[in-house]
C-alpha cells in the first residue's frame, strides 16, 4: 500500500514535467485528466490504513470532476473554438522545464526547513505538491492561450489538493468537497470567459489582452 | 468654553446647510440663498468664537474633551493664551472675509459657479483652522490639520475653467500633502515614543530623537507658513483665489504654520536641552525668506502676487524672531527671548491685518477694473479715494510706517536683537547683527515695493481705459474693510495695549519656563513703555498732519488752485506713458540685486535723435520652482514612467510576479 502511494506520487510529478514539455492543448487536457485519476486513487491509499466511506465519496467525486468533467468540457470548448491542436509554448521548451525541475530542487530544499508536525506528510508527498504547484503557475506564466491558463490553474489546484490530504480528516472531507465546487465554478466561468473572449478578439491569444491596460 | 464650543456647532450647522444648498441644482435662487447663509453662519460662528476667547479671561487656560469612540485620538479641545491669540485673527477675518466674499459674490453667475459648495469649503475651513489652533490630541489635530488644508483647494478654485486657476489650485494641494506627509511622520514618532496622542503626555515624555523631530515639524510646519524654499504654492495659490479667500489664507492659515513651530517646542523636552543651532536655523531660514520674499514681491507686477511675495516675507520674519527667541533662551538671556517671542507673536497679529486689508483692497480693484496688472492701471485714488485710502493706510502699515502697527511690531523684533548683542561670543554677535541688517534691509525694500504697489496702482494716469472708467464700488461695500483697517490704525496708536495681549502666551510657551519668566516679565513691560512713548508720537503726528492740513487750506481758501494732470511735465500733450512703469520702478533694483532676486531685465534702447521704440520689461520667475521644483518633478515623473515597464497589460507576466513573490515570501518565512 504505501509502495503504490510513492508510485501514485512519483507518477504526478512525471506527469507535471511532461505537462511542461508537452505543446499539444489534446496532451495538456489529458494529463490533467490523468492527474485528476492519480489524485482520486491517493485518496483511496490513505498511509494509516483507515479507509472510510468519506474518502471514497470524495474520491469519486474527484475523479468525476477532476478526471472526466473538466476535460471532456475542456475537450468541448477545444473542439467549439476551432484551436490549432499545437500551442506554442511562449518561452520554448527548455526553460519551462528547467523551471520545473528548479522548482523541484527547491521544494526538496524546503521541505527540510519547513516546520511541520513529525510524521505529518508522508515522504516525497509535500516536494511534489509543491512541484505541481509551481508547475500549473508556470504553465500559467508560459503558455500564450487561455485554454492553457485553464489547464495550469487547474493544476495549481491540484497541487494544493495534494498538499491538503495529510491534513484531512472527518470534517475537512466536506471542506474539501467544497474546494471542489468552487474550483468547478471557477473553470466553469472561465471557459464562458474565453469563449466571449474568443468572439470578441477574434483569438484568445492572452498577449493581445495588453491593448486593455491603460 | 461653552461659547467657544457653540462657535465650532453654528460652524458645523452652517457646513451641513450650505453643503445641502450646494446638493441642489444651481440657481440663481439657490446661489442667493447659499450667500446669505454661508456668510451669516460665518459671522455668528466667529462672532460667538470671539466671545468664548474673552470670555474666560484672556490669560486663563481651558480644556474639554470627548471620548469619540475611534480605537485612538479623541475630541481634545484646549484654550490658552497661545491659542487664543492665534485665533484672534482667524475669527475677525473670519467675519471680515465673510461679509466681503458675500458683497463681491452676490452677482456670481449660476451657470459657472456653485455658491453652496463654495460657502461650505469657507466654513469647514474656518472649523479646520480653529480646530487646529485648540486641538490637544495628535490624531484630532491631523484630522483638522487635513480639513484646514483640504478645504482651501477647492476655493482657490473657484474660477475652475480658468487653467491657469487649475493649475495653481494643484500645486497647492500637492505641497500642502507633502507638508502633511511630514507632519504624519512627527506625530507618529512622539506617539511611538510616548504611547499615547495626547499633547500632555507626549509634552511629558523626553524624546530620544529631538532633532529629528525639530526638522521634521520645521519643514512640516514651513511648508504651511511658506517657509523658503516650501513657499512655491503662496505665490501661485493666492492670486487664483478670490480675494477673500486670499485675505483669509494669508493672514489666518499661514498663521497655522507658524502656531505648529511654536507649539511643537513642548515635545522636545526642557528648553535648556534644545541645541543653539536650532534657534540660529530658525533664523538663517527666517531671514532667508524674508529677504527673497520681499526681493521677489519688489519684482512683480501682479498685485495680488505681490502681496502673496509680501506674506512669504512677514512669514520670514515671524519666524526670524522664533529663532531669536530659541536663541535667547539657550544663552539665558530673558531679553532676548521674551523680545524675540512676542515680536514674533505681534508682528503675526499686526500682519494679519494688514494683510487682510491689502488682499481685499486688491479684491476690490479687481472688481473695478477687471485686471490687477498694475501695467494696466493707475490713477485709481481719484476714482475711488475711499478705496485708495484704505490700501494706502494697509501700505503705510506693512511698510512699517509709523504711527501705524506694522512700525510697532518690527520695532519689538528690533528691540530682541539689540538685547541680544549683549549675547556671549563674538560669533553669536556678529550673526545677530547680520540678522538685523536682514530686518532692516527687508523692511527697507518693503517700503519702496508698497510705495511701487500704492503708487502703480493708485496714483498718477490710468494706464488703459478700463482703469479710466472702473466699475466704481459704493462706499457701503467696502465697510468690511473698516474692521482691519481699523485695526491697523489702533493697532498702532495703543500699541501697548495690543502688545499686552502677548504678554501672557509667554507663559504658556514651554520653552519660557525655565526660570526665566520673571525677568521676561521685567523686558515686556519696559518695551510697553517705549512702545507707549512711540504711540505718544504718533497721536502728535496724526495732529500735526490734521493741523498741517488745516492751515493749507486756509492758506489755499484765497486763492485759485490750478489742477493739471499728474506727470504732466509741463509738455503740451501729456500722455499717461510718460509716467513710471512697474518695470522701470524695479529696473535699478533689479540690477542690483538680479542674481539674488532671479530677475530678468529685457531693455530696448530707442536710437537715433528721434527713437521710435523702446521698451522696457523685468521679469521675475520663481527659480527655487523653475530650477528647484520642475526639474525634481519632472525626473520623478520619469522614473515613474520608466517603472510603467512593470505595467506591461501581459497577463501571463502579472502571474510570474505573483509567483516570484510566493517563492520569495516562502524563503524568507523559511530562513
């Protein structure tokens, strides 16, 4: 059990450096759906063993949203907007890996200062969440398409989820759920917004957005 | 206190009224209405402020305070004789400044101006200023320390669609922030040190850091008070404004700056502990001030810039005798220091009216002729006698003159720095001297730039047609004059007992404390004395000059007087060109003292026996604002410009900031 949560981690982290050398929108939104799974299967591999109907619900429900709602939407709004299925990352390929892997080296390095409980996060659990994190806000910063930004905030969530399951316990399941809800808004609104703004700018190509600043 | 408090609630009422007037659409009607009210609350409140000052004996202290439920600060109120001298002028000019503003403002056009919101900026500066002058609270004085500075913004720009009004409006706004910003940083640091906002306790706590306190309330306070080089504002602000609202600001809100130096001496610990040097800054930046102000006001040729160049100079002079005061009491010569004060503090009384008087004269000859371009006038005192007499009596006065109070007031400050030759060391004499042949050298050169300003404006031909036929005023409109003018003249000719309401704010200076009350005592009341002898003189003068006038007129009743036009030379056809310009006025003087001055003297020479043009023109731009203050702007608003860069619109790049910050703030909480 606690082999295949080491494995389950390793493979989020091998996803997110893939997510940053991939420039294909399809690749993004299917990496994020395979985190979304990789993340309901943590939850069913609790460290201590106790697994109870909470976690289960919320893995579930993870999954459905994280892993099969957000990218079939995503996959919709793709096939709607008409995109070139190749984005060409803004700062190439080398620099938003190297970024990820200095983000990894850095977390590392934190994770030995941080002051948190003994035994809290089990081992390579935080510099990964950590990773995922500084990985979905580079694809954020490196990505010109707003469909992109979507898939980097989305795993900037996902990032956050990891760093919350040490800390979870009977009543921060439905806090959890409710994260959910909100991140479900939010790429709802969002995916609304790009595609107003697609009609408006003829693109959502975020460079273009510079012609609002005053 | 009672009265006092009562004051403050008509100026509060009359705000709410006219703030309400000035909700509603404009008109005609509501424009009479505001009119009415706003100056009617003014004179009630001021009227009813001047009696709770003497009310309770004009020596006595009193306080009041109310808790207001903010988590610091509260509504600290305190009367004493510092205050209630500083307050005198803001409440007679208050009344005087009010009926004038309601005569010149009763044909505004509904169109262009809205009387409700001006009268209400009138009032709530009124409240400000009083506020801050009995104000015992730290937070409670920056709140009407922010009022009284707010509130003149909006009246300097009472003609907006002016640009020239606009931008003069902003300067002032933006030096009256800087002052502030100053004076934020002063009462934070005495509420740091002595943990409570309360004056008492924080006059009770001895400051680790007096210097830096002292500078900070210097240049906090001077920016106020028109210190040099903070003074750019003044000779921008008032001219814009109308003239009854310059009156009020130059010769009540100045007033506030020099209140706060003085006031602020109580947070720097015993007076023995304050260094020398701070009274010999005082006065080197005193004398400074007085000396280019009065330089610059010779210059000009706007009167009412004039008169604001004037007040820069009057502001210097005040506090040349702080300076003074400081110095005399460190060296412990009472003298010194009780002379120097109460020069000081009735040299700032005397100046309020005349200054008043002067800038409402100047309202109303801007009323009459359209312009106060003194190039364009002239020839007025025929026109308007009564007009021209109340300036010359504000002239005679702040050109110190006497029987008049200017002469009484610069006569103490001379008195302090006689005394004060008897000061140890040759060095404290020889710079003490040097601060008298500013005084000297300034009022000097303030008699010929009022003789230029009497003389331009009033007196020989008029210059155009429109100082010809000007819209003359009826003598009932100028009857708020009278109050200053009043005054000035009685001000003068009972000098001892305008001097005697001086003396008990020496008391109530902490500075003075330290033993050397007694023997101040002792200098105040000899220079009452000589003060007596010298209003003595002046009754014999006014009789002399009423006997002088008497006989002329006798002799002159036989025979037939011939009048010719002034300037007229004997030529056959006189022209009113022949007489003196402003510009050739100052010419010999701004050869002189050009470089110091800033002048510019464009001069061309007619040639030929039989020149067919010549001209001649002195300008005078503001260096410390042309060189000092537009280049600083001006590199600022580039570097502003450059850090646009940050500001790229790029989404992506905002994002990368908001990561760099986290990973930044990550490893500072970590290391």
């Amino acid at each position: 059990m606690y082999s295949l949560f080491q494995f389950v981690i390793l493979l989020l982290l091998v996803t997110d450096l893939i997510m940053l050398w991939s420039g294909r929108i399809l690749m993004l939104i299917r990496l994020s759906a395979l985190q979304g799974a990789l993340l309901a299967a943590l939850l069913l591999l609790p460290v201590d063993g106790a697994l109870n109907a909470e976690l289960v619900l919320l893995s579930i429900a993870v999954f459905c949203l994280k892993g099969v709602g957000f990218p079939v939407f995503l996959r919709h709004v793709c096939h709607k907007l008409g995109l070139e299925p190749v984005v060409r990352p803004r700062l190439g390929r080398m620099y938003p890996m190297a970024g990820g892997l200095v983000c990894l080296a850095f977390s590392l390095w934190l994770e030995g200062r941080i002051p948190a409980a003994e035994g809290l996060f089990p081992p390579m659990l935080f510099p990964v969440a950590l990773t995922t994190l500084f990985c979905g806000l580079i694809l954020v910063v490196g990505r010109a398409k707003a469909l992109a930004q979507v898939i980097g905030y989305l795993v900037v969530e996902n990032g956050i989820f990891l760093l919350g399951i040490p800390l979870m316990t009977e009543g921060s399941v439905w806090f959890e759920l409710s994260i959910l809800l909100d991140v479900f808004a939010a790429i709802f609104v969002m995916a609304i917004a790009i595609n107003h703004i697609n009609s408006a700018f003829d693109s959502i190509d975020v460079a273009r957005f510079r012609n609002l600043r005053d | 206190m009672d009265t006092f408090l009562l004051a403050l609630l008509v100026m509060v009422a009359g705000a709410l009224v006219t703030g309400l007037i000035a909700l509603r659409p404009v008109s005609a009607s509501t424009n009479r209405t505001a009119n009415l009210i706003g100056p009617g609350a003014a004179a009630v409140a001021c009227l009813l402020g001047l009696h709770g000052l003497f009310s309770g004996g004009w020596g006595s202290a009193e306080s009041f305070l109310l808790p207001w439920g903010l988590p610091f600060g509260a509504f600290a109120l305190g009367l004493d004789p510092l205050s209630r001298l500083f307050l005198l002028p803001v409440f007679v000019l208050g009344i005087t400044c009010g009926l004038s503003g309601c005569v010149s403002l009763r044909h505004s056009d509904p169109s262009e101006h809205n009387l409700g919101a001006h009268w209400l900026f009138y009032l709530l500066l009124l409240l400000g200023m009083t506020c801050v002058m009995t104000a015992r609270d730290a937070v409670f004085f920056m709140l009407a320390w922010e009022i009284m500075s707010l509130s003149p913004f909006f009246l300097i720009d009472f003609n907006d669609r002016d640009r020239l009004v606009q931008d003069a409006s902003w300067v002032y706004l933006v030096a009256a922030h800087l002052g502030a910003v100053l004076l934020i940083a002063f009462f934070a640091l005495l509420w740091q040190e002595s943990g409570s906002t309360f004056f008492s306790a924080m006059a009770a706590h001895h400051p680790a850091n007096a210097t830096a306190l002292f500078l900070l309330s210097l240049f906090g306070f001077g920016a106020k008070a028109g210190l040099v080089p903070l003074h750019v504002w003044l000779p921008e602000a008032h001219p814009a404004a109308p003239s009854h609202v310059s009156a009020l600001l130059s010769g009540a809100m100045l007033n506030a700056g020099l209140y706060g130096i003085i006031r602020s001496f109580d947070f720097f610990g015993p007076a023995t502990s304050m260094p020398v040097w701070w009274g010999w800054l005082l006065m080197a930046m005193g004398a400074i001030t007085a000396l280019m102000g009065i330089l610059k006001a010779l210059a000009q040729s706007h009167l009412k810039r004039l008169l604001a160049y004037s007040s820069v100079e009057n502001m210097g002079i005040m506090i040349m005798g702080a300076g003074i005061g400081l110095v005399g009491i460190h060296n412990g010569s009472a003298w010194t220091a009780a002379l120097g004060f109460s020069g000081c503090l009735f040299h700032m009384l005397n100046h309020s009216a005349f200054k008043g008087l002067l800038f409402l004269c100047a309202g109303e000859v801007l009323h009459a002729v359209g312009t106060v371009d003194m190039a364009r006038l002239g020839g007025l005192q025929k026109r308007m006698p009564f007009l021209g007499a109340l300036f010359a009596l504000g002239a005679a006065s702040i050109a110190c003159l006497p029987p008049f109070n200017g002469f009484a007031g610069e006569f103490v400050l001379s008195m302090s720095m006689i005394s004060s030759l008897k000061l140890p060391g040759l060095e404290q004499q020889i710079a003490m001297v040097a601060c008298m042949t500013a005084l000297m050298l300034t009022s000097g050169i303030s008699a010929a730039v009022y003789a230029k300003a009497y003389g331009m404006t009033f007196l020989g031909q008029p210059r155009t047609h429109f100082a010809a036929e000007p819209h003359v005023p009826e003598n009932r409109h100028l009857l708020p004059l009278c109050i200053p003018a009043a005054a000035c003249v009685l001000g003068g000719l009972f000098a001892p007992l305008a001097f005697s309401m001086v003396q008990p704010t020496l008391d109530f200076i902490p500075a003075m404390h330290e033993g050397v009350v007694e023997e101040a005592r002792l200098a105040i009341g000899q220079t009452e004395g000589l003060l007596r002898h010298i209003s003595l003189f002046g009754w014999a003068g006014i009789g002399l000059v009423l006997v002088l006038a008497l006989v002329r007129r006798v002799l002159l009743a036989r025979r037939g007087v011939k009048r010719g036009p002034v300037w007229g030379c004997g030529y056959q056809y006189g022209t009113s060109r022949i007489q003196y310009t402003p510009a050739s006025f100052v010419e010999p003087g701004a050869r002189i003292f050009g470089a110091v001055m800033g002048t510019r003297v464009r001069s061309v020479k007619g040639e030929g026996l039989f020149p067919a043009r010549a001209s001649l023109g002195v300008e005078a731009p503001d260096v410390v604002r042309g060189k000092g203050y537009t280049p600083l702007f001006q590199l600022m608003e580039r570097a502003c410009n450059a850090l646009k860069i940050v500001q790229n619109g790029l989404v992506n790049i905002y994002i990368l900031y908001i990561l760099i910050t986290l990973v930044a703030l990550l490893i500072w909480g970590v290391a």
